[in-house]
C-alpha cells in the first residue's frame, strides 16, 4: 500500500522533473529525495523515473501510478475541505428531524434562512413523533430535532443537550360564520354543546378530554380524523370543531378563525434536541429557529381580525 507521502513526492518529482527541484519545493535534501523515490519504485516493481542528464521523467509505469495518485490527492484535497466546511458549519450535510406542527412554519422558515446564509449545507429532513426523534438524536442518526413535551415529556440524557424554544398554546378553530368566530377570547365552557373534530382513537388520556374536564365537561366527538388538513376540512364545512397548536396558525387556512382559549387553553414546551457535541451547522440552524419564534410563539400571535387569526 502506498503512502500518501510516497504519493505527493512522486506527483511533485513528476511535474518538477527533477529530484533537485522536488526537494526544494519539500523542504528535504536531494539525498532524501533520492531514497524515498528508490523506496517507492522498490514498494512499485520497478522504476518509476527515467533518470536523465538533466532531470528525469516518467516510466510508462511512472505515469500510471502518477494518474492514480493525481486521483488520490485530489480526492483527499476534497475531503480535507468538506471536512474543514462541516467544521466550520459552511459545508456537509444537515440531517434535520421535526414534529408534524413544527413543520406548518417554524421549521420551514428557519431552513429558508439557513439555506440564504449557508448554501453549501446539504439539508435531510425526517418526520416524526417527538419520542422517535429522541432516540434518532441519540443514536447518532439526527443533527437537530424540534420536539415538543406532550404527551410524555422529553427525555434527557447526557448525550443529548435540550434546548427551550417556546410554550405553544392550543388554540381553537372555528368556522368562519360561527357564534364565537369574533370572540377576542372563547370560554371553553361555552363550547360544552359543541360537536369536536379529534385525533385518531387514543388508548389514554388526551390533550382535548384533559382540557375540557377542567372546564366540567366531557367532548362530544363525532369524527376523527388523523391529519391536520382533514381535521381544518372538516371544520371550515360547519361539521365540528377543533383544537390547533399556535405554531401552526400560519399554514391554517383562509376561512376558518382562530382564537384564544384563555386559562384553559392547553399548553406544551417545544424543544430543540441535539446530539454532544453538536455540528457547527446545526448550532447555526438552532439559531434561526430562535430568531422566528416572534412568528409562531401563541404569546407573540397577533390581535385577529374577524374570521381570521388570533
């Protein structure tokens, strides 16, 4: 096997044509020079250089081997600058994991930022539940996740370093002609009569039954539905109604209102979960999603207009 030094002084010998010049531009002697090329044609079968009256130049084996380490060193040149990019956050690849309400705003604008300032970051993007993300964390698998605290809270560990975003508070949607849709706050005991659009079919406790059982009542739920369009769906046509996370308030649609729940609106901690120690890219990135909380925190959502957000 070739050493990358035997390969280096054979490319420079090769372009200099000369164990003089080589050695000059190595910093060695010419008797060194002259060992390491007899050890590196001993190591080849054979002689590599043609030595010359003035100089030498390539053996047909020569060149071979000189365009194979042409191909090395370039390719080991490359890696040494991605390696020196990923280091400095400029470079490699970003593997990025969220929750599926942090992926309506606060994620994709955090990466439409990152992607203006770092170009050259290659940026993977995995869907998941908080706990699944936990363990891609951990395993090595994830860069950064954005992860939140329901149902069973984050867990920690020394590998991982766990980051506040934000308290995001669920709001609540209603239909856009609705009794309340121009409520500045709804009392969610006014909603005890109301048809509710959930989630698929828990096997414990939810964050809708919790919520209403401190307002004294149980929900009447007529449909459920797993994903968030269908739930909204389901909501603007006047069938139910149906609790939205605030950080999700951007990507709701046009004709449904959002507004405030007041003390009893549930509420959960949005993380972000790295790995230690964390990639430079990925610390860059936990910046941004810094920077866009004011869009997506419920404390910071702007005063509605009727039939809109609150």
């Amino acid at each position: 096997m070739f050493e990358t030094d035997m390969l280096r002084l054979l490319d420079v010998v090769a372009r200099t044509g000369s164990f003089t010049a080589a050695a000059t531009e190595l910093n060695y002697t010419q008797s060194a020079v002259s060992r390491r090329v007899a050890t590196l044609e001993a190591e080849a079968g054979g002689p590599l250089f043609e030595r010359l009256p003035r100089g030498v130049r390539l053996t047909p084996a020569g060149n071979a081997l000189h365009r194979h380490a042409c191909d090395v060193l370039n390719r080991l040149a490359r890696a040494e600058e991605e390696l020196a990019a990923i280091q400095r956050g400029t470079g490699g690849r970003l593997r990025v994991g969220a929750f599926a309400t942090a992926n309506a705003a606060l994620v994709p604008g955090a990466l439409r930022d990152f992607r203006e300032v770092f170009p050259g970051v290659a940026v993977g993007l995995v869907e998941g539940l908080s706990g699944e993300l936990m363990e891609g964390v951990a395993d090595g698998m994830i860069d950064i996740a954005v992860v939140s605290d329901y149902f069973a809270g984050v867990p920690l560990g020394d590998e991982t370093e766990i980051t506040p975003l934000l308290e995001d508070e669920l709001l609540i949607a209603l239909p856009a002609d609705h009794r309340l849709a121009g409520a500045d706050v709804v009392d969610l005991r006014d909603l005890r009569d109301e048809s509710w659009i959930a989630g698929a079919q828990p096997d414990g406790t939810t964050t809708l039954g919790e919520a209403c059982a401190r307002a004294g009542f149980t929900p009447r739920v007529e449909v459920r539905i797993g994903e968030w369009t269908g739930k909204l769906g389901y909501v603007a046509a006047g069938l139910g109604i149906t609790m939205v996370p605030a950080m999700a308030a951007p990507a709701v649609r046009a004709d449904l209102a959002l507004r405030p729940l007041g003390d009893f609106a549930p509420r959960r901690t949005v993380y972000a979960a790295l790995p230690r120690p964390a990639l430079a890219s990925a610390r860059a990135l936990l910046g941004f999603l810094r920077r866009g909380l004011p869009l997506t925190a419920g404390s910071h959502l702007p005063a509605a207009p009727a039939g809109r957000f609150a």
